[in-house]
C-alpha cells in the first residue's frame, strides 16, 4: 500500500474554493449585467435613443450569468464531494469534516439561483 500523501487531499481543496470563488464572481458580473440595464433606461428617459430597446437584453444576460456562476459553483461542489469519497481514509485528516464545505458550496448555488429569480421578478 503506497504511503498516505495529503497533498491530494489539499489540492482538492483548492480547487473546490477557486471554483467557489469563481462562481461568485461569475454571479457578481451577472448582477452588474443585469442592473446595467436599469442605468440604460434612466439614461433614455434623459435623452431618448435607441438604447431604451436593449435594457431588456442585458437584464436576460446578466440572469443568464447568474444561473452559469450558480451551477458553477454547484457542479464543482458536487464533483468535490465525489472526488473525497473515493480518496483513501489515510490521505484525509483524521479531524476533517466535509459537512463545511460542501453545505457552504450548496448554500452559495441556492443563493445564486434565488438571486437570478430576484433579477427576473424585478426586471419584468
């Protein structure tokens, strides 16, 4: 049996919490998207253009970027946990509890899919 090696075990780890903040970055440029739409309709109030017609479309974008982030960071939450499953006991610390991590990367993918609800509720 080949000797217990942790740095697998941390390197999962890390790659979890980049595609986490990934994600959430993801998501954060979404809602940008989205909102920018609003800044497009106050700006055509102002000045009538052609722009009015397009606020519409960055509002579905940025709820589409939302939705992308929110199963980013659900689909590597769930590979994650996968991935720990098949590891040896030997190379996980014996103090580790994946119950953290794994709800922490549900919780932010619920709050991702509430958040793009939010934007298609307001924007309609």
């Amino acid at each position: 049996m080949p000797p217990s090696d942790p740095r697998v075990f941390f390197a999962a780890e890390r790659t979890l919490l980049a595609w986490i903040r990934t994600g959430l970055t993801i998501m954060g440029l979404g809602f940008v998207i989205a909102r920018f739409g609003l800044f497009l309709q106050l700006i055509s109030l102002q000045a009538p253009t052609r722009l009015h017609a397009h606020s519409g479309l960055s509002g579905t974008l940025g709820i589409f970027f939302v939705i992308t982030g929110a199963l980013a960071v659900l689909i590597a939450t769930v590979q994650h946990r996968k991935f720990i499953f098949m590891l040896p006991q030997a190379d996980i610390p014996s103090s580790y509890s994946s119950g953290f991590i794994v709800g922490f990367g549900f919780f932010m993918s619920i709050l991702g899919l509430g958040l793009a609800g939010y934007l298609a509720l307001s924007q309609a």
